[in-house]
C-alpha cells in the first residue's frame, strides 16, 4: 500500500471518528428541554404599567418551577398532564399552582423604570398554546412602573444553565415601547435589554443569535456538509451555497413575519430527508461513474461551469432551501405583523447565518480540492464516507421526526 493511500485512509478514519463523535455529542439536543427559547412580548399598559405577554416551554416551566419552590405536587400534576398530551388539563395545573410558577417566573424576569424596580402582578389564567410542536404556555403580566421619564429595561434569566434542566436559552423579545418597537435576543452573556439601546447593539444581537444558531444545529451543518463533499467545483460550491442561500431567505422572511405557517411536524422531517438525499446523490454519483464522479460533462464547461446533472443539483438544493428557511424562522419564533425594524432584525439574524455558512465553505472546500488533486481516489473515498455517514444521519433523523411529530 503507498505511502499517499496510507495517509488518505489515515485522513478519511480521522474524519470518520470525528463525525461520530459530533453525532454522539449532537443528538441529545434534538429533545425538547435540553434546550429553548422564551418568548416577551412588551407593550404598554395604562399609566405608569408596561404589560408582558410571556411565552415559555410547558414542560420545562413545571420542572423549574417546582423545583425552585419545591413543589412535587406541581411537578407530578405538570408532568402527567403533559404526558397525556391534554392542554386544558396542563393550564388548569398551572393555575392551580400560580403562586410557585408565577414566583420562579418573577424571580428571573425583571422589568425596571429609569434604573426602578416595577412590580408584576399575574392577569388571567394561563393559556397552553404550541410552537414547533411543543406546548408553550402563555403567562399575561402587568408591572406597575415608578413614573420615570427614562426608557424600561428588561433583563431575563429564565432556565438558566445552572438549573441543569437545559443549555444555552434564549428569550426573544418584541416590544412596541417608549416610542419603539422592534425586537431584541438575550442570552446568558446578554441578559438584559432597554428601549433606550441603539439600533446596531439591537442588529449585533440577532446577527450573533444567527451564527449560533447554525453553529448549534446539527442538522443545518450537516446538509451544509453535504453540499461541499458532493460539489465538484469552487465555482458549484458558490452556486450551490447561493441557490441555498436565496430559497432559505425567502421563506425564513415570509415564516418569521406570519406570513407563511407550515407546521414543524413536516418541516423537520423533510430537513432530515433533505440532508440524506443531497448526501445520497454524490454516492449516487460515485456509484455511476466511478473515478469520474467528480469530472464535469462537455456540457457544463460553458457558462456557470455546470452539466445537466449540476443544474438539476441546483434546482434541489434551491427546493430543500425554502423548507430550511421554515426552520430558520421556527428558531426565532415571531410571527408579527409587517414591520421595517422587525424586517431589518430578521435580515441581520440571517446574515449572521451566511457569514457562518460561507466561513465553513472557504475553510473546508479549498483542503478538499487539494486532496482532490494529491489523491482523486483518495478524495472520493473521503467524501463517499463523509457522504455515507451524513446519509444514514439524515434518514435516521428522518424516521424520529416521522414518528414523534
């Protein structure tokens, strides 16, 4: 066996490994709980009082606030209600325990005047409603505010990391305030948020929820991956990455906007599929063409560089793009109306997303066009086990999502 053959098979078991690993590590997140995303909708109340509509993960709300108060009632009547998938059931358990809940949510959600402390107070029962699949419940409160000439800031610390119930939440705000409105992430290295910020510190807040949020998912990264090991030329990756980059920002916007709504029971499933199939159609290729999988025809070396088969590439990574783009919005959750500050904010959010994107294409392409030169054979054995192992994640994934929606 020669020397390069050696260092070829050495690269492609590294690689291997690697990605078994990251699937190992990955697939935990895929289970609601581990991680999630609160909701705060500010608006204004009477005189001196803001009112915030809050949106949080059922289940997740009755673990952290029973423990926190140490309720086991609350956790048993919660946990049993959600199992049985009842939302009446799941609201009425919630009202029967409003002190504790209302308590936890209070002690990690705060809204302050001009630097004051307002003070809540719970309007209503609680609703049970659904996002992505996973019932949310829906908490009204209205805080009475120290009548301040100043703007309101709002800092959240809801689920934090240290509860270990979950990793890494996120709560999306969406206000109309003080004379604005628009729309803000916080997390834990940005907990708090005022009317009074200025727009680029709102922007650079959806811009980093944007990177995290590819450089979170998995499945995102993986078709991504897909694209790069099955692409034959610089100039297909680009065009690749384009078409993508087009058909998920045109649903992403439409989605998160209100717009367009598809439910997540179809969404996630066919994210999943499309990762198998765009990772399937190179070892489809391999398996055709052999050592040639990788040649253009005579056709594609016009224009763009692309054969019929690059094209028709093209035409389904831009078709799996606009179901990806669903996704994206499902991150964010906001479904509101028409609004140029929440426009520009979802923009930032998916620039934040490409600036990822094209980072891992020009990092990983060029080492593949090398070995690709070094070792043809040696490059096709790579990417058809890249290929293989995205693939069989893909319908892996595909066959939960089916089956748990």
């Amino acid at each position: 066996m020669s020397r390069h053959i050696r260092h070829t098979l050495a690269i492609a078991a590294a690689g291997i490994a690697a990605a078994v690993l990251t699937f190992l590590g990955a697939a935990p997140a895929f289970a609601h709980g581990f991680s999630s995303t609160a909701y705060v909708d500010l608006t204004s109340g009477e005189q001196g009082h803001v009112r915030t509509e809050l949106g949080l993960e059922y289940d997740l709300l009755v673990v952290s606030a029973a423990d926190f108060g140490h309720v086991d009632a609350l956790f048993r009547a919660g946990t049993a209600a959600f199992a049985d998938g009842d939302a009446a059931a799941q609201a009425a358990v919630l009202d029967a325990h409003a002190e504790p809940v209302v308590a936890y949510v209070t002690e990690h959600l705060s809204v302050t005047s001009d630097g004051a402390v307002c003070a809540p107070a719970r309007v209503g029962d609680f609703t049970i409603g659904e996002r992505e699949g996973v019932p949310y419940a829906g908490l009204l409160l209205d805080w009475a505010c120290p009548d301040r000439a100043g703007g309101h800031e709002v800092r959240s610390e809801l689920f934090p990391d240290g509860e270990d119930f979950v990793k890494d939440t996120k709560t999306i705000v969406t206000y109309d305030l003080d004379g604005h409105s628009g729309s803000a992430a916080l997390d834990a290295a940005s907990p708090s948020f005022s009317t009074a910020q200025t727009w680029y510190q709102r922007f650079g807040e959806f811009f980093g929820l944007g990177a995290e949020h590819l450089l979170g998912g998995i499945d995102h990264l993986l078709f991504l991956l897909a694209l790069i090991a099955g692409s034959r030329r610089l100039r297909e990756i680009v065009l690749t990455a384009t078409s993508f980059t087009l058909a998920h920002s045109v649903t992403f916007l439409l989605a998160a906007l209100g717009l367009v709504q598809v439910p997540a029971a179809i969404v996630e499933p066919v994210i999943a599929l499309s990762i198998a199939v765009v990772a399937g159609w190179h070892l489809w290729c391999i398996r055709r063409r052999g050592d040639h999988a990788v040649d253009l025809a005579e056709s594609g070396r016009g224009h763009f560089s692309l054969d019929r088969s690059g094209w028709l590439r093209l035409a389904v990574v831009f078709c799996f793009g606009l179901v990806h783009g669903l996704g994206f919005a499902g991150a964010l959750g906001i479904d509101e109306a028409w609004s140029w500050t929440l426009l520009w904010s979802l923009l930032v959010f998916n620039v934040g997303i490409e600036v990822v994107q094209l980072a891992i294409i020009a990092a990983v392409f060029p080492l593949l066009i090398v070995l690709r030169r070094r070792t043809p054979r040696g490059g096709l054995w790579v990417t058809g086990a890249v290929s293989a192992g995205v693939s069989v994640m893909g319908l892996v994934w595909f066959v939960e999502r089916v089956f748990t929606s």
